[in-house]
C-alpha cells in the first residue's frame, strides 16, 4: 500500500477509535436482539391467547355435549311417547273399564317415560286450541278456515312438541285457522 493510503487509514481509524468501531457493533447488536425479542414476545402472547381460547372452546364444548349430547336418543324416545299417548286417547270408557290393569300400566309407563325425559331436560310443549301459531315451536301441518277464529290461531294438535332445554327438539304439529271467508 502506499504511505498515503496508509495515512489515510491510520488518521480514519484515530477519529473513530477502537471504541467507536465496538460501541457501532454493539448497538446494531443491541437492536438485532430488541427486535428479536419483541418478536419472540409476540409469538408467546399470541400462542397464550390461543391456549385460552383452546381451553374456553373446550369448556363450552364440553357443557354443550354434557346438557344436548342424548338429544338423539331423547328425538328417538318421542314416538314411544306418541304410541303410548295415542293408545291412551283410543281407550274408549268401556274399554278402559274392561282392561283396566293394562290402562293403569300404559299410564304409569307414559308418566315414567316423562319424567325420565324431564330429568335431562326434555320438556313437552302442549299448544292449546285458540292459542296463537306461534313459528318458532309449532309446525303448521294444514291451514283451514274456521268460524269464530282469527287467523293464526290454533284449532287442532296432532302431536305436541319438545324442547331440550332451550333448544327445539321438536316442534308441535298443529293446524292453523287461516281467514276465514265471510
């Protein structure tokens, strides 16, 4: 090299220092590990917010399957306890007179039927005749005119429906007064 160039490097090196050279590599160095830092620090709060919606999701699945996990079977059971009514409702007074042990047991079967239903929740929705259609737990299986009603009204219930706490599990089959004609 020649004694110029030399020059020129040593008078650089003086105005920088050694120290100069050092402290510039441990402040990028410094702000290399901020940054570092800060990005490992953003993935731990993300990963701990995704544990706890891990954790709030199964809980909440967890009571979902505990309070409608026999919906199925419930939905299942509710033609036993269509049979069991429509066997009731067909005993005449002569016949229930004459076979009254068997009236008995079918009563007693229906009322044990309901209460098992009960004590998981499973609750029978009765519409009465008059009583307003109402969309969310009744199911319109004809609409009829009918004089003496308004429209929307009840006028006949074929089946009566069920909810499962505070969920349809099935709605009541009813038929509708629609306008009647004058």
């Amino acid at each position: 090299m020649s004694d110029m160039k030399k020059d020129e490097i040593a008078e650089d090196q003086a105005q920088i220092g050694p120290e100069g050279l050092e402290a510039d590599a441990t402040a990028s160095e410094i702000e290399a590990l901020r940054a570092e830092r800060d990005e490992i620090r953003d993935r731990f709060m993300r990963a701990l917010a995704d544990a706890e919606n891990i954790r709030k999701r199964g809980e909440r699945d967890r009571r979902e399957a505990e309070q409608y996990g026999g919906s199925k079977l419930a939905r299942d059971m509710l033609p036993v306890y269509d049979n069991l009514k429509r066997a009731l409702d067909a005993a005449g007074e002569e016949q229930r007179q004459a076979a009254k042990a068997l009236i008995e047991g079918v009563e007693l079967t229906m009322r044990e039927l309901i209460s098992v239903l009960g004590k998981h929740g499973v609750e029978p929705i009765v519409p009465e005749v008059g009583e307003a259609f109402d969309p969310q737990i009744h199911q319109a299986m004809f609409e009829a005119p009918l004089p003496g009603t308004k429209a929307g009204d009840i006028i006949q219930v074929m089946t009566e429906g069920f909810m499962l706490h505070d969920r349809l599990l099935r709605p009541a089959q009813v038929g509708v007064s629609s306008t009647p004609k004058s």
